[in-house]
C-alpha cells in the first residue's frame, strides 16, 4: 500500500492587518493546496492573524493562527514549536516559509532615537535569524522532492533600501541591508542541501487599502496578490535555474 504524501505546509510571519502582503501570500498559497500556519504579533484590539485563519478556513482552505506577544527569539522558537505539534509529520511537511515582517522608521539621521535603531535591528535582523533557524531546521527534515529537487523554500521580503539608502532611512536601511546580507548567506550556505533560500526587493509602495480607486493606482502601486503569485513561483522553481533576488516595482514607479 502507498503512504499517500505529506500535505504541504507555508508557514508566513508578518500578516498585518490582513491586507498586505503576508495575508496575500497566505490566500494565494491556500487556494494551490497549502496548509498555512500564520505567525503575527498580537496588538490591542486586532485579531487580525485569527480572522485571516477564519477567512482560509471558510473558504476551503486549511489554515491555523500562531498570535506571538513579539518577534523576539524566544516567541518565534515556540510558535516554531507550536507549528510542529498542530501540522505533525508524516502528515504534514513544512515546504515554504515567507518572512515578511517589517519595522519601519523614516526620520533624518539626528532625530532616531537608540530605541528605534534597535526595533529596526530586532525586526528586520534578529528576528530573521531566528525565523530562518525554525525555517531551515523544518526543512532539513525533509526528503528532496521532485520535480522541484529541494527540500523547502524560505523566501524574504525586503526593500529598496535594501540595497540603496536614503536621506530619511537610516535606521530602515541598516535593518534591510542586514536582512538581506543574511538572505544572501543562507543561500550561500543552504542551496549545497537543496534548501532554495531567496529575497524579495519590493521596489514601490504596496496597495493594501481595498477602498482605494484600483484604477488609479494600479500603475503606481503593488498589488499583494501579485507579490504572493511571484513568491508561488519562487517556490516552483526546479533546482536547475533558482532565483536568490527577485526585483519586483510597478510599472509607472517614480523612484
């Protein structure tokens, strides 16, 4: 008798409030046949990781919430853990990871506060470190599946000022280059045992207010959905032509 295979498993952290593109990342996946685990930090009055779980799961898909008080190591290891223990092998593997969280800080250089510096530096560096630990350890004990020839896919979301600051990005920038730089490493490191580790540049502001007159800005701004179509795409990718940077602006960008 044939074990019939493992379930694939996208684990996304950073959703937001439900419209950027985590949340869009999540959707996408879903409707291709992913169970999704979403990892958000837990704010005052929102519910948003659970309602987007909600969301998926009324719509046919199969999702669970993982709410973190932060992105601090300690609370990333144990939504890992949690992960493990709702989506068990040899039913489920984990195939796909999307680090997608984000600080922002855009000031002049002498009006940065050393506490912004380090919840640029917490966000954008040390909690990618630790997401990229649960991501490539879950992986690591994977078989290698074919067609695709890899074990699992952790996919970054940057910025252009990942690779070009500004006059008010400092502190933004420092954290992106660093989360970049560690992109890059792993995939250095990592692409040996077919791990396929890339980074997005997002290249332009993001639309995430569904009011919005989507005829008026869909030149200018982009789409979650798009961004999440491009990550499925990275994930599909076959050992033979991976993609570490994908550069992704609008088409009337101004930057």
């Amino acid at each position: 008798m044939v074990s019939q295979a493992a379930k694939r498993v996208l684990v996304v952290a950073g959703v937001g409030n439900g419209t950027g593109t985590g949340a869009a990342t999540a959707r996408h996946f879903a409707k291709n046949g992913y169970s999704v685990a979403l990892i958000g930090r837990e704010r005052p009055g929102s519910n948003s990781v659970n309602n987007l779980a909600q969301e998926i799961n009324q719509g046919g898909g199969q999702a669970a919430s993982f709410a973190i008080p932060s992105y601090s190591h300690e609370d990333l290891t144990s939504a890992w853990s949690s992960i493990h223990t709702h989506f068990p092998k040899p039913d489920y593997a984990i195939r796909a990871a999307v680090f997608n969280v984000g600080h922002g800080v855009w000031k002049p250089f002498l009006d940065i506060t050393p506490q912004e510096v380090q919840d640029c530096l917490q966000t954008s560096v040390a909690a990618a470190f630790s997401f990229s630990r649960g991501a490539i350890l879950a992986f690591k004990e994977n078989h290698i599946e074919e067609p695709t020839g890899k074990r699992g896919t952790l996919i970054f979301t940057g910025a252009t000022a990942g690779i070009r600051g500004n006059v008010v990005t400092s502190a933004f920038a420092a954290g992106k280059f660093g989360m970049r730089a560690l992109s890059q490493s792993l995939a250095k490191e990592f692409g040996k045992e077919n791990i396929h580790v890339a980074h997005s540049i997002i290249d332009g502001a993001i639309q995430v207010d569904p009011n919005a007159d989507k005829e008026a800005v869909k030149d200018g701004r982009l789409r979650p959905e798009s961004i999440a179509s491009s990550y499925l795409y990275l994930v599909n990718q076959d050992r033979s032509a991976w993609t570490w940077e994908l550069d992704l602006r609008p088409a009337h960008e101004k930057w």
